[in-house]
C-alpha cells in the first residue's frame, strides 16, 4: 500500500525494546495484517525524556488532576523533564499530520486511561483513573485524533471503530491537500454520508446542515466546525440497529428491480445479522453484490460498503 495511513505508536508495542526492563511488549493484534497498511511513527517519551533503558521504574503520585511522575524505589521525579521534552516534541508531533495514536495501555506516561495513581507516602493505590502523563498532553493538543490502547484495541469492535476512524482521517488530509473547497467536502460528505449514518443519525443530520448552508459560511470555519462534529460522530461505536438501520437504507435503493425472492434473501439475512447469527459482512457482500450487478453509482462510492481493505476481516466478527 503506497498511500499508507500515519499513527502514532508507543515503540515498545512495535518490537523495540525500550521499557523499563529492556524489554518490550509488542502487540501481534497491532503488528500483523494491520501494518501493512500503516506508516508507524513511534515514540518512547520516557526514554526520549532521559531516563535511559534499563531503567528505574515510574508511577504515578498524587491525584487525578495533579498527579507527578516519580520513580518507584528512588522517588525521582521526571514531570518536569517529561513535560518539557513534550512540549517540544508535540510540534513535531504535529507537522507528521497523523491519523491516530495507539498508547500503551496503564502506562504511567503513555496510559490514555485506568492509570493506577499511588498516595505521596505510598501504599496501594487511590485511585485508577489516571492518564499517563505524556498521553494527557497529546489528546490535549490533538483534541479530534482518534486514539486508543494496546488493551482496548484487542475488543474486535473497539479495534474495527478505531481503524475505521483512521481510515477516514486520512481520507480527510488528502481532502486537506487537494484544498478546502465547496466541491472538495460535499463529495467527501457524500461518500461518507452512510457511514456517519451507522455511527449517528443525529451527527448525520447536523453534517448534513452544516455543507447545505456552507455556501453561506467561512470556508475555514466551515471545514473545522465540520471536521470537530465528524470526529464527535465517528468516536460513537455502530450497533446492530445502527447498521440495520442503514443496511435497509440501503436495500430500498433495489426494490423495483430484485425479484421476491432476492428480496426475502436480503431481509432473511438482516434477520440473521439482528440476532447476531451472522457477521455484518454476510449482508454487505450480498448488497455490494447488488450494487455492481444494478450499476448503483450512488451507493459504489459510499465508503459504507468499503471503508477499509478486506484483510483485515473487521467486520467477520461484527
């Protein structure tokens, strides 16, 4: 794949044998099929921060909102230094124009999420509801990025979601580089329209306004105020009913020309995908079928139907 699609990685997940052991945690979920079609910029912020490899171990003390990371047996605290060498690294973080960040689960710098934060004076843990400290900064300065962990990612819907929105966001910076133009994001909305529609109806709907009325509108402001509602609508996982919903959307397009019998099909394995006796893939193939046998142009473009390269099979288990 020569337009492969940018993401940020914690390195120890890739292979490279940065964490505090020496060791690293690669993730074959991640490493695999998966690769082939990602460009991976990674990233060890507490080895790039100075503290070397191997090294003492880090958590982190505090609270939820004003939480430091030290190290465990020495109490060396690093916040400052990884903190500074965020701060200067997230521009260049910035420039790579990335499609998502995939951070090491629980990972007192990395952790998006569930972090364990320990008392000053040590002890068990207060809490679990930490971010990583490096991570934090990142989801702050890239508020629309898609971002997930390592841990998350093994839930087949949470991972289908996840590349499905990466996939999207690249689309959306060739989008971005070809110029912001009227033309340029209503083919885009467009394309996409099904899909927002699996994920929610409302966000559909206001998408839908907001590139009715852009004639009217700042350019500028138009493709942010669109890009921030597309990416609030794309974080919400589709459902069985989301997808029936659309799937049905979609059969209406052949109702004058499938016989009765290609219709009871189609509604018998609706049937079966609503109560999950069969993936989503079963009734798509037989509608992508459909499209290309009635020449439904509408519907061959919409990225529904192929929003990401069959290897990688995220909707056999959906």
């Amino acid at each position: 794949m020569k337009d492969r699609i940018k993401i940020g990685i914690s390195a120890c997940l890739i292979g490279q044998k940065v964490r505090y052991d020496g060791q690293h945690a690669k993730a074959p979920h991640l490493t695999g099929v998966l690769a082939d079609h990602l460009e991976f910029h990674p990233v060890c912020p507490e080895v790039a921060c100075g503290m070397g490899v191997p090294r003492e171990a880090v958590r982190l003390v505090g609270t939820k909102d004003n939480s430091r990371l030290v190290g465990r047996s020495t109490g060396t605290d690093w916040t400052d230094a990884m903190r500074e060498w965020a701060s200067s690294f997230l521009p260049e973080l910035e420039e790579q124009r990335l499609c998502g960040f995939i951070f090491k689960a629980k990972s007192p710098s990395s952790g998006m999420g569930h972090v364990k934060i320990f008392p000053e004076n040590g002890g068990q843990p207060v809490s679990y509801a930490g971010t990583g400290l490096f991570a934090a900064m990142v989801m702050e300065r890239f508020p629309l990025l898609p971002v997930e962990d390592d841990g998350r990612l093994h839930d087949v819907g949470l991972r289908a979601n996840f590349i499905e929105r990466i996939f999207v966001e690249h689309r959306w910076n060739r989008l971005l580089d070809q110029g912001r133009t009227m033309k340029g994001l209503i083919n885009f909305h467009t394309r996409h329209k099904l899909l927002i529609r699996s994920h929610d109806v409302v966000g559909y709907r206001e998408l839908g306004k907001l590139v009715g009325a852009g004639g009217q509108a700042d350019t500028d402001e138009l493709f942010e105020n669109y890009h921030q509602r597309l990416a609030k609508t794309l974080s919400l996982k589709p459902t069985v009913k989301k997808n029936v919903d659309v799937l049905m959307h979609i059969l209406g397009y052949f109702k004058k020309v499938l016989t009765r019998d290609e219709k009871q099909e189609c509604l018998d394995l609706l049937e079966n995908y609503r109560n999950e006796l069969v993936p989503l893939i079963v009734p798509v193939t037989l509608l992508n079928h459909y499209v290309r046998k009635y020449g439904e142009d509408y519907l061959r473009d919409q990225y529904y139907l192929n929003p990401h390269p069959l290897e990688l099979k995220l909707r056999n288990h959906a």
